[in-house]
C-alpha cells in the first residue's frame, strides 16, 4: 500500500474551495487502495489535534497558515516513521516551505501542487512593500527542488515557466476535477426552484448571482461599484453569497449601505442550499481580475446557468456553455453586460469536460 503525505495549510472543515479539492483526491485514491496522511494547520482549538475521518489520518499543528510554516520537525518525525511515506505532496502557498524541510530531512518525493501564481499581480492586491514581501515569499517556494510543480491549468503552467523559469519536464498540467454528478441542473427540480424563489421573494425578477469569497482577485470590488446602476435595471435583484474571508466584513458593510428592496445578502449555506441558490438563478457574475482554474465559473456552467466573467487567466480554458465576456476591472463593461444577458445576448461555447476520477488518475501517474 502506498502511502502519501498531504502538506495542506488548511484542510476539512475549513471551506475555502481548494480543501473541497483534495478531499476528492483523498476518496478516489483510497479506492485505490492508497494511504492518506494529511498534516495541516490547527486553525480552530476545537478541532482534535488527531482523528482519523474516513480513513484519512489527520494532524493538525499550529494556529494558523504562517506558524504552520513552523511546524515542530518533531511531529513531522512523528508522523514520517508512523506511517513509512512514500511521496509528499504540498500545495501553495504556505504548504511548500514545511513539505520542502520533510524533502531535505528524509529524502522524500516531492509534489507541488500550484494553485495560483501571482507574480507581479502581488503590488496589484498589496500595498508596495507587502507586495515585495509575497513576491519575495513566492519566488522562494519556487526555488525548492520540487519533483514536480502540478499545475491546475495551462495558464497557470505559462506563468510558473514565465516568472520562475521551472523547465517543462518538471511542470504537469492537471486540471482540477468538477463534481459533474453534484453540479448537475436535474438535481434541482422546477418545484424546488420555485419554493426557493418565493422563499426569498424574488417573484419573477431576473436574478444575478455572485456567489464566492470577496478577495480582491475576484473582481467584486468592481461589481460593488457597478451595482447602483445594475439595480436601477426594471424587474432585477442582486444575490450575494459570501463565503468567509479576510475581506467578508469589509464587503458586507458596502453592501448593506446599498439598502436596496432588490439586493439580497448572504454569508454562507450549506452545499446542498448552495446547489438550489444557483438554480434559482438566471446569471451569475463572476468578474474575476485573475483565475488559475475558476471553480465558480465552472460550477455555474455546469447548471446550465448564463456567465458573465472576463476573458483573463485560465477562464477561457474551463468556461463553456452562455458567457459574456467582459474587460476585467471596470464597472462599466459589468453594466453593459448585465443588459445585454437580460436581452439573452452572449456567446455560445462548446462543452468542455473536467472529470474527477480522470484528474486522479493522470495525479496517481505522478506519484
């Protein structure tokens, strides 16, 4: 039996989206009859230092990303001879320093699974000097001597090639999986979706939806500043769903200001709500600045649902179906495209497909 140690910041309960990820990653290799070690940070005291759920052999240390960095050798000792590891895989960012210490000190396969690369984007969402210090931060982790540097999309692949110079034998392109089988629009029947709209009072007004966490990547900043005029639009309301962040309270209190009858505020539902929230829309809004898969976009594709997102990063590579394709950052191109998909204007584009138990398999060749 193989056995893999996970090198994750945040895993389970956490809900962020990357956690959601590698959780499907734990089941479908477990069926393969693989070990899964997962050591993490400790980011909430009422969480057990160690459990085993579902197989999967959870440590957690240290309260939060960046003392995890700093995690004690001695529990990595501890959780190395214990289970006999045959290849440890991290993720960016904050995973890659303490899997790269396990790499030097037991000689161990190394895996990296890069989610985002930010490059010069950092002095876009930072101010200058802690734009210095996390790209500083992120040329470092490229310089560890990873086996293989797992990119989530061909986009992400460029700009690790781009900013850090990695050679192509070293990169692999893998997509993340969709949940095709949860994400599906025959999930949600007519009668739930109607239930859902009159619960919320939304009678038969056309219903944008923005449902994610408020970074400043996403572009909602933009969105906030559109929203006066989008609201003003006949027969609409505006749904926000916000998952917590740094950020959430900040964004929250601009929309509150807003106290429009036709914008509802949300701070989080359960996956199965979430499933209904997106049915019961007609279009949702997702103008991101930048994206290295786009978990949201391909969620809302995959329920059949109108897109308006910006035609940057990885976007164009997983969206399909109706989007609208407009010009990231600027409030302006969000209006125009919110009256044109009303007036059931936008692009038609082929389905493309992102299965899960392909994505582990390609992942399994690595190791």
């Amino acid at each position: 039996m193989k056995k893999i140690l996970f090198v994750l910041d945040y895993y389970l309960p956490h809900k962020w989206g990357v956690e959601n990820v590698f959780e499907n990653i734990f089941l479908r290799l477990e069926k393969k009859w693989y070990k899964i070690v997962v050591l993490t940070s400790h980011y909430d005291k009422k969480l057990k230092k160690y459990e085993n759920v579902n197989w999967v052999e959870i440590y957690r240390t240290w309260k939060s990303r960046l003392s995890f960095m700093c995690s004690a050798i001695k529990l990595w000792k501890q959780i190395l001879r214990n289970n006999n590891i045959d290849v440890i895989h991290a993720s960016t960012y904050w995973g890659a320093i303490p899997a790269s210490i396990l790499w030097k000190t037991f000689n161990k396969r190394l895996v990296l699974t890069v989610h985002e690369v930010f490059g010069n984007l950092w002095f876009k969402y930072k101010w200058l000097i802690a734009g210095a210090i996390y790209r500083l931060f992120e040329w470092i982790i490229f310089r560890f001597k990873f086996d293989v540097f797992h990119c989530v999309s061909q986009n992400t692949a460029n700009e690790v090639k781009k900013y850090y110079w990695i050679k192509d034998g070293k990169i692999k392109v893998i997509y993340n999986g969709l949940d095709t089988e949860f994400w599906n629009p025959r999930n949600v029947s007519s009668k739930e979706i109607f239930e859902w709209r009159k619960k919320h009072q939304r009678n038969d007004n056309f219903i944008f939806l923005y449902f994610w966490h408020a970074g400043k990547s996403k572009g909602i900043d933009y969105l906030i500043q559109a929203l006066p005029e989008i609201l003003k639009l006949e027969n609409v309301m505006m749904v926000f769903n916000i998952i917590d962040s740094r950020r959430t309270k900040k964004i929250l209190e601009e929309l509150k200001k807003l106290d429009a009858n036709n914008l509802q505020i949300f701070n989080g539902f359960s996956k199965k709500d979430l499933r209904k929230l997106v049915a019961s829309a007609d279009c949702v809004i997702a103008p991101s600045i930048s994206e290295w898969f786009g978990s949201v976009h391909s969620e809302a594709v995959a329920m059949g649902k109108v897109l308006i997102t910006t035609k940057t990063s990885a976007i164009p590579e997983v969206v399909y179906g109706k989007v609208k394709f407009i010009k990231p950052a600027d409030k302006e191109w969000i209006i125009l495209a919110c009256k044109d998909v009303i007036e059931w204007k936008f692009e038609n584009i082929p389905e493309k497909k992102f299965s899960r138990d392909n994505s582990v398999e390609k992942i399994e060749k690595l190791y």
